[in-house]
C-alpha cells in the first residue's frame, strides 16, 4: 500500500489518454440514453416510476467513474504483486454464491453476493481478475511458454476448475469468454500453436458435450438455429430482436420510438440494448457503436505495443484488457443480430448492470495507467 501512496502523490505525470478517456465516456452517456429509452416503459408498469433504472444507471456509471479515476492510481507493479492473490479471492467469491442463504439466486440463477445496498456478480470481476493474473504468468513462464504443462496445459486445469464453479450457477457465457480470453492472451504470449489447437479443439468438443447433454442449453442452440419455428418458445428473443434490426433500416425510427421495447423483447435495456439501439438509430446506429469499441481494441493494442519496451507484464495486461472488452462486445452483438446463440451477457459500458460497468471501467483506469506508465517511463529515458 506503501508503493500506492507514492504513486498517487507524485505530481507532473502524464496526461490520461484522451482519446481512450473521450471514447469511455462517450460510450456511457450513449448507454444511459439508451437505458433510459429502452427501460422507461417497462419501469412505468413495474415501479410506478419510469426513471427508475435510469437513476440506478447514473449510480453505476457514478461509482464506476470513481472506480476508474482510483484505479488509475495504482502502479501496474502492485496489481503484477497482488494478482495471485486477487485470483484466489476471485475463485472464492464463486463458490459463495453456490452457498444457499449466501449467494443471491435469480429466475434459478445463483450468481450474485449480496452487499446491502445492492447485488455484485463475483464471475464479472473474475474474468479481469484472470486478465491480471494470467499476464504475471506469461512473465514467469515466459522461457518455457513452449512446453505443453508449463505453457498452456496449467492454464487450461484452471479453466477447468473455474468452469465448473461457472456451470453450477449456471453461467455459460462468463465460462465462453473466459476460455476465449485466456487462450488469446496465451497465443499471443507465445504457446506453441500445436498445442493452442490442441487444447481449442479439446475445449470446442467438450463445448459441444455440454450442449448435448444438457437439455436447456440444446434448446438454446435449436431455437438459435430455427428462431422463426420457435417463436413463441427458445426463438422468441432472437426472433424479437431481429424484428428491431428489420425496423431500424438504415437510419432507425428515432430515440424513444422504438416498438420492441414495449414487452416484447425481454431485458432491452441489458441483454438486448443493442437490438434498440438498432431499432432507434438504424444500420448507423450500429455501426457507430462498432467503431467506438475499435477504437479502444486499436488503443489496447497500441497500449500494449508501447508497453513492451518498458513493461512486459503490463503489454500483457493491456492485449487482455483489449480482448475482453473486444469479445464481450462481439459475443453480446452477435447474439443480437442472430450470429451466435443466446448468452446472458452484457454490452460493456453500454447495458444496464452495475457489476458490468463498475469492471469494465476498472479495466479502462487500468489500461489509461498503462499508457501513463509508459510515457512516464519513455520521457524519462529520453
């Protein structure tokens, strides 16, 4: 905490990053807009108050913002110390939440901690949790990252463990993006692509037997695959949200206008903010979101590039940080647009959920800290 303290007062440091900065808090003012658009009817009929998820959005986004100016504090060197630490704290947090009276269950879902004054869900944490710990790993192990135990194999025993914890809450989604990120972070660490494939191909068919013995998650896929057939069964999400993409055309109806939103699309303003988003402001709309989430993927990437030369560990951090934003958007826009089946995630710094945003604005201080290190450290040397 020492080497915390002599960070956050040290003066004449680098300006954040204000591209990277501007993008964040463009994509969270567009978020709250378009939570309070999605939301307002369905709040009116249940609460009685149509701004009601609108004022628990400016809450999250408030505390994730103070989230995001704490963490950008703290020296990337403590979060490399601590990451073992923070990992096992992760991994405890997911076996609290199957506890009965300790985890918090919802529509038969056990994923959430109670905290008093609000929910948090341990496996949103867990996913950047990882991203810090597996960078120290790739550091340590970096002259034997070609070896299959010590390279790819220990991670993947992780995994495992971690994605049993995640299935018996059930939470499938979490366990894709942890796979995904882990084993990107690992390519591009250096594992030999032999043994990368072998363990995909591993985890893709163990992913297909999950699917098959599971009657739930097999509905899941037919409804994906035949959406239109189930209609009013395992298609009518997706069938609901491809109605909004029809209607949005290439301009969209105009915010506030759209139909979807009025009970038919279930969770429009987490799950499917991004089918509103598409009804309200068309193929455009869409298209501008895409572009803000490249640009903080090209400025991770770039983060990272930079880092390298000075800090492996934080280059490490910063292609991780860029991937599990990258891939919770892609997966959480390609459900919506019928590419990829349904999956309970949400749209980062975009969807209502405080445990979403508070973790994706963590992992953007972290990042911005990244880039400040470097440029302290290049100035410093020149």
């Amino acid at each position: 905490m020492s080497e915390i303290a002599v960070h956050m007062g040290r003066r004449h440091l680098p300006p954040l990053d204000k591209i990277l900065l501007y993008d964040v808090v463009l994509l969270l003012g567009v978020g709250l807009v378009m939570v309070y658009s999605a939301s307002a009817f369905v709040a009116a009929h249940r609460s009685g108050y149509s701004a009601y998820y609108f004022v628990h959005d400016c809450v999250n986004i408030i505390v994730s913002l103070i989230t995001l100016s704490f963490v950008v504090q703290i020296p990337m060197s403590a979060w490399q110390r601590l990451s073992p630490y923070l990992l096992l704290t992760g991994m405890g947090a997911l076996v609290l939440v199957l506890i009965p009276h300790v985890g918090v269950r919802v529509n038969g879902s056990a994923r959430w901690l109670s905290l008093g004054v609000g929910h948090i869900q341990p496996s949103e944490f867990f996913k950047l949790l990882l991203v810090l710990y597996l960078a120290g790993y790739l550091v340590r192990r970096q002259d034997r990252l070609s070896e299959f135990t010590h390279g790819i194999m220990t991670v993947a025993i992780l995994l495992m463990v971690t994605g049993v914890l995640l299935l018996l809450e059930p939470d499938m989604g979490s366990e894709v993006i942890l796979w995904a990120v882990a084993f990107g972070m690992l390519f591009m660490g250096g594992v030999r692509l032999s043994h990368f494939l072998a363990v995909v191909i591993s985890g893709l068919g163990a992913a297909v037997a999950l699917t098959v013995v599971s009657h739930y998650r097999e509905s899941r896929i037919v409804g994906f695959l035949h959406p239109f057939a189930q209609a009013r069964g395992d298609g009518y999400q997706l069938v609901q949200s491809l109605m909004a993409f029809g209607r949005g055309g290439l301009w969209g109806r105009g915010l506030g206008r759209s139909l979807q939103k009025l009970y038919y699309l279930p969770a429009a303003h987490t799950d499917f903010l991004f089918a509103i988003i598409a009804e309200e402001f068309g193929f455009v709309g869409v298209v501008v979101i895409a572009v803000l989430f490249a640009v903080i993927l090209v400025r991770a990437f770039q983060i990272a590039e930079a880092a390298r030369h000075h800090d492996l560990y934080s280059a490490y951090v910063a292609n991780g940080v860029g991937l599990l934003i990258l891939l919770e958007a892609l997966i959480n826009m390609g459900v919506n647009m019928g590419v990829l089946p349904t999956k309970g995630l949400a749209l980062p710094l975009l969807s209502y959920g405080g445990s979403s945003t508070l973790v994706s604005c963590a992992a953007m201080g972290i990042l911005l800290r990244i880039d400040r290190e470097t440029r302290t450290q290049g100035a410093s040397r020149s």
